[in-house]
C-alpha cells in the first residue's frame, strides 16, 4: 500500500457515518429530502447538535488545529449514506482548518441480504487503515458515534484486534458525554514493563515524561500513548480518566499481573478490602 505522505505525523479519525445528520435536518428544516448544500449549511449552525459524527471530531479538530487531520467518513453504499457522508466532507474540509476529509464506501453495508457481509468489509477497511497509519507514524482515533449498533459495535472490534489498538470515541446519547476508551493491550512487546508503567500511572496520575522514560523506556511509553492509556499535555504525561478506572477493574478482575480479588456479591454492594 502506498503511503499517504512523507511529512510530519497527522492526527487520522475513522468515523462510522451514520444519518443521525438527515434525520435532524429533515425534522428541523421539514423537508424530506435536502441537498448536500442544505445539509452543510445546517450543519455550520450548530455542528456537534447537527451530527452524531461531529459529536466527538469537531472538538478534537478544533483543539488540535496545529496539527494536520485526516478524516475517514465510512458510509453504507446507499442514498442516504453517500448524501450524509458527502454533506460531512464538504463541512469538515471548508473549516479553513489543516483537515482534509474523504469518504469511503463499504460495500453491502446497505444491504438487507448481505449486510452480515457488510460488516466483514467494514471491519476490514478499520483495520486496514489503522495499520496504514501506524505504518506512517500516525495518530489514529475511531469514532463510533454515527450509525447503528452493529456497524459501532464492529469499529470498536477493528480498533481492539491485534496490530491495530487505538482508542475509540463515543458520546453517551443521553447526557452528551464524549468518552474516550483505550484500546485494550492485546498484548505489546513488552508486557511486564506495561503492567508497571500503568501500576505507576494509576498511583502518581502524571509525572514527568523524562522521569517516566528513565524508569521504562520509550517504547513501552509510546505504546501507552498509542493506545490511549496516556497522554501528553504540556509538561506532563498523564493517565487518561477511562484509563485510570479501567486499569484499576483490571487489577481487581487479576486480568494484568494482579490475583483476583473476590468477586463482588450480585446487587450487593463494593467487597471490602481487607485490613
């Protein structure tokens, strides 16, 4: 596969289109079928409201601008799906931003009859493409806002399988919160330094990179980032708020170097920790 660039590394976003955009301009514009230009003027008045898909790319966009973007908008091979996909790249790549976006087309998502196969090409297009990235030394974040269940539930897979890892976003369809999941560590090079990397992550919450460094060295580190336990802001490194609570579930199921605690009695309350 030829690579996309030879420049500085880019921040890429997978997203799952769905036509949560057609169905909120119908019901706001009442017309049952608006143009790709109606959309992203309906769109431009308020983005995150408009869309699921802008849900979680439009803050990243917007709080990232330094960096270059490129946005994956995955659309079944139906009307519907190519007219909200298209609406979205019009939008995304006129907001004078460094984001370029493009549509890809999975074949069969649409249809009744072979939509099983459908989600087969969907997982494979995540997959492909987060491995093409981190070929190239990308950032890549999966949104799993737009669409149904299945086409959500299989980018989440794709992101989960091994080789691929990246953190997948959502937002939380009754409050609106963005969530941010790491990917889960299945498994990197080095195992036992990741499970004390999070170990020490979990107690201190940030530290130094140049100390953490010292202690565990770049790769482990980068691995973490990669997968989106960790992340850097500023002069920090620090544990992600997802990361923080599952890294501690973990320890508590025994799943990554810890012995099982026990179990938790059905509808009763947290066991106590012993004394």
């Amino acid at each position: 596969m030829k690579p996309l660039k030879t420049g500085p590394p880019m921040f890429v976003h997978i997203a799952t289109v769905g036509v949560s955009l057609l169905q909120n301009a119908r019901r706001e514009l009442k017309k049952e079928k608006p143009s790709e230009d109606e959309l992203v003027s309906f769109i431009g008045k308020d983005p995150r409201r408009a869309s699921a898909e802008l849900n979680t790319i439009f803050p990243l966009l917007e709080e990232n601008k330094q960096h270059q973007h490129r946005v994956y908008l995955l659309h079944s091979d139906t009307e519907e799906g190519r007219l909200c996909a298209g609406a979205l790249k019009q939008f995304i790549s006129g907001l004078g931003l460094r984001a370029h976006a493009c549509c890809v087309e999975v074949k069969e998502l649409g249809s009744p009859e072979n939509f099983t196969r459908g989600l087969a090409n969907l997982l494979e297009q995540v997959v492909n493409l987060i491995r093409r990235h981190y070929a190239e030394g990308d950032r890549v974040f999966v949104h799993a806002s737009g669409g149904f269940k299945p086409e959500t539930t299989m980018a989440f897979l794709a992101a989960n399988l091994p080789t691929t890892g990246a953190p997948v976003f959502y937002v939380h369809e009754s409050f609106r919160e963005m969530i941010r999941l790491p990917a889960l560590p299945v498994w990197p090079r080095k195992r036992r330094k990741f499970v004390e990397l999070m170990d020490r992550m979990c107690q201190a919450r940030e530290i130094y990179p140049e100390a953490l460094q010292r202690m565990f060295g770049r790769e482990v580190i980068e691995e973490a980032k990669r997968l989106g336990w960790i992340v850097e802001e500023g002069n920090w490194l620090k544990i992600t708020p997802m990361g923080l609570l599952l890294w501690q579930r973990f320890e508590r199921l025994g799943l990554y170097g810890s012995k099982p605690k026990p179990p938790q009695s059905i509808g009763g309350s947290e066991p106590r920790e012993a004394r």
